[in-house]
C-alpha cells in the first residue's frame, strides 16, 4: 500500500465572498490551478448584487456548489450560542451559521470570521494559506507564486502583508 493522499483542507470548503471574488482573480491569472480548487461551496447570500458585481457572480455561479444556510430558527440559536464580532457583515454572519451548522472547513480574508470559527471548532483558514501549501507541497514553484501574488496585488486583491511575494507568503500565519 502506497502513502494515502491527503485532501487539502480547502477542498470542499465553503468559501466568503471576499475569497470567491480572489479565487476568480486567481483562475484569471491560471485556469490550470482550478484544479487545485475544486468543489468549492458557497452560500446563494455571496452571490447577490450586494456582494458582488454581476460579471464577478456570473464567473462565481458555475464553479460552486450552493450551501443552504440554516432556516431562521437554527440562524438564531447558532448565532445565539457565541459573541461574534460586531463588524462582521451580514452575509459573514450566514456564512458563519452555515459553516458551524454543516461543519464545513472555511477559505475567509476575514480575521475577525476566522477567529470566531476557530472558537466554534470549524477549522478555516484563507487562500493565502493555500497557496502557501500548493508552493509547500511541489504543486506551484516560487516563480509562478510570485507571479500569481503580482497580478493578485494589480487587481488590489492583497491577500498578504506587502510586498506580496513568496518571501512573505512563506512566513505567513492567519489569522
């Protein structure tokens, strides 16, 4: 028997807003590295014209699987149930719900999110993490992680501390 291959933690996540609208920049730089995403999951609520641009929703819509979030009963004891930052956004507050209520890993920039999930047990982390991982892993050189990380940076998606370059993702921590 061979080693088992283990699925990364970003498989099948349920991804934020913020972190589909990268996920599309960065298919835009690479379509080869969908691959490395593949399934991910999102809530109806991401998609809305208040979260994101109509072109941006359109790219969205068929790379992900839509996750119910909890009927309003199961929103208010899940969210009853912890203090959670009150700068997270709406659609935060339902992604979170929805990720402790079905017990899915998270992709989120947003530390505030990331903290209160960690708190309720739902492992999370963002996708600097995973490219991070990719370039760890043999599945990305540096090269094309610098390259990857510049055009991320020239469409104001900064998804590290500047500069946004290898050297600093290979250090990085979140949240």
């Amino acid at each position: 028997m061979g080693t088992p291959v283990l699925t990364p933690w970003w498989h099948g996540a349920l991804y934020d807003t913020c972190s589909l609208i990268t996920l599309v920049r960065i298919l835009e730089h690479d379509a080869s590295l969908a691959a490395h995403f593949p399934r991910p999951q999102a809530i109806e609520e991401s998609l809305s014209a208040d979260n994101l641009r109509a072109a941006t929703a359109a790219a969205v819509r068929p790379l992900v699987t839509l996750v119910p979030v909890p009927a309003a009963c199961e929103l208010a004891l899940i969210l009853g149930r912890t203090t959670l930052s009150r700068s997270l956004s709406a659609v935060d507050l339902l992604v979170y719900a929805t990720a402790v209520k079905h017990g899915l890993a998270t992709v989120t920039g947003d530390r505030q999110l990331a903290r209160a999930l960690r708190a309720s047990g739902v492992s999370c982390g963002n996708l600097a993490l995973a490219l991070q991982e990719l370039v760890r892993g043999g599945e990305m050189n540096t090269a094309a992680c610098d390259a990857l990380l510049t055009h991320l940076e020239a469409h104001s998606e900064l998804i590290i501390p500047h500069p946004q370059m290898w050297t600093t993702l290979r250090t990085y921590t979140f949240p």
